[in-house]
C-alpha cells in the first residue's frame, strides 16, 4: 500500500510565498532554512489534494480502473475541512452527466445511493426591476439555461457520499489536514507530493520549541483540486508557467443562505434566476451579477436555497455585496418565497467566472490540475460540480495516471512524467457548455 519513511530533510522547499520564489531552496523562515528536520514521509502513487467532487471523483475512478485491472494502487486524499464537506458550498443545481459515467447503476442503488432527491420541475428566469419583475419566456432561453432533468441537491451531502464509496474502494482519506505546500524535487523541475503544515511557528516565522514539522505526502502523480484560487495550485501556475496560453481568469463572490419555510410556501423543484436589480437598472449598467432561488426536499425539511453573485470587477468601490444581497431578498418575487421562514445556515465564497478561454495548461511534471483549481465552472450554465466530476472521472486521464503510476517503488522518488491530460480536459470542457 504505502511506506512509511523518516528521512532527515531540510525544511527548505520551495517557499509558497511568491515574493520569495526566486530561492527555490528557501522557505519564509529563512533563518532556519539549513537546518535538517527529521521528517516523516508517506508514499503514495496518487495523492488527490482536496476532498471535493474533482479529488474524490478522481481517486474513485483511478481505484476503479486499477480494481478493473487487477493492480494495486493505493490512492490518498487529504482534505483542510474537519469533515468532507466541512468546506463545500454550493447552489445546486445538479446535472448528472459526470456521476452518470462514475456510479452508471446510482439511479437503481436506493437508499444506498446518493442523497439526489428533487428533480427540477419549473424553471423561471426573471429580469427584476426594484418594484416589479418581467419574466423571460424559456424558448427564448439559450439551452444551457434550460434545467429539464437536473437536480436540486446538496453539493455537501453529495461529497460525503462521493467519499464513503471511495472509502469501500480503499481510498485512504485524511480530513482536517491541509496541504500548505508543494514538496519539488532538488531542481524545482518536477513536483515529488506536498507537505502538511508545521505547527509550533511564531509571528515571527521562527521555531518555537514546541516546533513539529508537517508531514510529506509523496506521490508519483499529485492532483490538486483545491477549488477556486487555490494557493498551491496558483503557485503551481505560476512555478511552471500554466497560464502562458490562456486569458486572465475572472472572479465572482457567491453569497449563499439555507432557509427551512413552511410548506404552504414550498414548491418542490421550483428553481428561479434573475438579473435586474439591485445590481444592474439598465444595459449600460457594467456591473455584473445574479441570483438563484431553488426549492428543495431534504430528509423530510422545506428547504430553499437562496443565493446572490457579484462579479469582482465591479467599479463602485462601495458596493457591498452582501448588502446588494439582503436589499435582493426584499424584492416582492423573492420575499414571498421566504415569509414565514428561518435562515439555517449560510456562508459566501469565491467562484472561477472566466470559461473555457482562461482555462491554463492542466498538466506538469509529477501532476495536474482538476476542477475549479484549473477553472472549470461553466458560468454560462450556471454550474461547475458536472465539470468538476467529468474532469475527475475522465477515463482517458485515469488511464494516463495509472500507466505513469505503476512503476517499480525504486521510481518512487524519480520525478514524474507529465501526464498528457490537458487536452482530454478541455475537449470535456467544451462538450459540457
């Protein structure tokens, strides 16, 4: 499966801090950075950083294609949240096209399935006005914003289950670990794993005496699927130039509430999205953003999930997005939805709004980049987890990984071939729009 060395390292890698890159040898606690640190180190042939849809869907499709074959491969994920999940956060609006191709039986595995429940029935795209609402009649929609045979889910639910199938397959997955840095070999030309953080770091960046080292995950392939702007995976662009050929990546802020209401005002599958006010009064306005209101049953709960994106390049440096946010719950075609109800959880986060164009070179020397990392939310569509799990269970990507992956242990340390999955990638970017 794995070994377990203690190696007597030096705890200079290459920093993660950009302004100190050009000493490939030197971390941010310079003054230290000679000193050998015993080190524990576990091998793996596949480490998957980030426990969401890309990383699990991924490691459940190398393990599947390597049971298939008969071969031994072990797969490890670690992921920075407490829980898989802990750190989703989602709409979500759920085409099934990638789970499809990784689980082809789940519609027929009944309880034992995944939590999917309500299927979209109603579709409404609205332009609102700060009074009144006009909707857009769907046959003037463009196809990627018609819903017919999706999902509304729980995108967190959804990443547990992912993770207890890839636990019966014999993935190996370490919740509450976070990968603070990318472990290179001694020329920085290819990446050998990554590295836990070190605890016992004072303000100063010093070692106190309380000083454990983190831990190196070493692999002959490392994916990162650490989602939108991950910061090993923007050091990885940067390292090997990814982004050479690719537009400048956009960026948006999701704010997102769960709300349980009453039933009298709960219809199942009714999904809503709308432009308009608060963020835009006319066709000149360049400030760009949305909304999404879903309605959703959830072991036995009236749920709606209701959510508001601003894109990040909005010029009025007084925007609040989340004031823009509770001002749009205030809207009539909004506020009967929620009356009588209870906000029950709630949380915001970053999203990937540039497409396919700003799409960088997925692949380097000992690894590649899956999912949002790379920037596969499809913005048009207003959705990402199908692309995250497609990128993930790409066969022809799972094939390349386990072809460079199952080499004698004594390569175990050689660095990696890079695993020519770029294109692969983009086609299935492109087949999903």
């Amino acid at each position: 499966m794995f070994a377990i060395n203690r190696a007597a390292t030096t705890v200079a890698r290459r920093a993660p801090r950009a302004w100190a890159a050009a000493t490939p040898q030197m971390r941010w606690f310079a003054d230290e950075a000679e000193e050998p640190v015993e080190r524990d180190q576990l091998h793996y042939d596949v480490v998957c950083v980030g426990g969401g849809p890309a990383g699990l869907s991924a490691a459940i499709r190398i393990k599947q294609l390597a049971l298939e074959r008969e071969q031994e491969l072990s797969v490890c994920v670690v992921e920075k949240g407490g829980e898989l999940g802990a750190h989703i956060l989602s709409g979500n609006v759920f085409e099934t096209r990638g789970l499809d191709e990784l689980f082809p039986d789940w519609r027929e595995m009944g309880e034992e399935g995944p939590p999917i429940e309500t299927e979209v029935k109603e579709d409404a795209f609205l332009f609102l006005s700060e009074t009144q609402s006009l909707q857009i009649p769907n046959f003037v929609l463009p196809p990627q914003l018609h819903n017919e045979g999706n999902y509304i889910i729980s995108l967190t639910q959804l990443v547990k289950w992912l993770g207890e199938q890839a636990e019966e397959l014999g993935v190996e997955i370490y919740p509450g670990f976070s990968a603070s840095e990318v472990v290179y070999n001694e020329d920085g030309s290819a990446v050998l794993g990554v590295a836990t953080r070190d605890v016992g770091i004072d303000k100063q960046g010093q070692m106190k005496g309380t000083y454990e080292p983190g831990i190196e995950l070493r692999a002959r392939q490392t994916l990162f699927s650490e989602g939108c702007r991950g910061s090993l995976s923007e050091e990885l662009m940067e390292t090997f130039d990814l982004r050479a050929e690719a537009d400048v990546q956009t960026y948006g802020l999701g704010i997102k509430e769960v709300w349980e209401v009453p039933a009298e005002n709960h219809k199942p599958g009714f999904v809503q999205h709308t432009l308009g006010w608060p963020l835009q009064s006319g066709p000149l306005d360049t400030t760009f953003g949305g909304s999404f209101l879903y309605h959703m049953n959830s072991q036995g709960q009236n749920l709606i999930l209701v959510g508001f994106v601003v894109g990040l390049d909005y010029e009025n440096p007084y925007l609040s997005p989340y004031r823009e946010f509770q001002r749009w719950k205030h809207h009539p075609a909004v506020m009967k939805h929620l009356e009588g109800g209870e906000c029950i959880s709630y949380g915001a986060r970053a999203l990937n709004e540039g497409g396919y164009h700003a799409i960088p070179e997925l692949t380097f020397p000992g690894g590649a980049l899956l999912g949002c990392s790379a920037g596969f939310l499809n913005s048009v569509k207003i959705k990402g987890s199908h692309t995250a799990i497609k990128v993930g269970t790409c066969s022809t990507c799972s094939t390349d990984l386990i072809a460079h992956s199952l080499r004698p242990p004594s390569r175990l340390l050689h660095p990696p071939a890079t695993v020519p999955i770029h294109h692969c990638n983009v086609h299935t970017f492109c087949s999903l729009v």
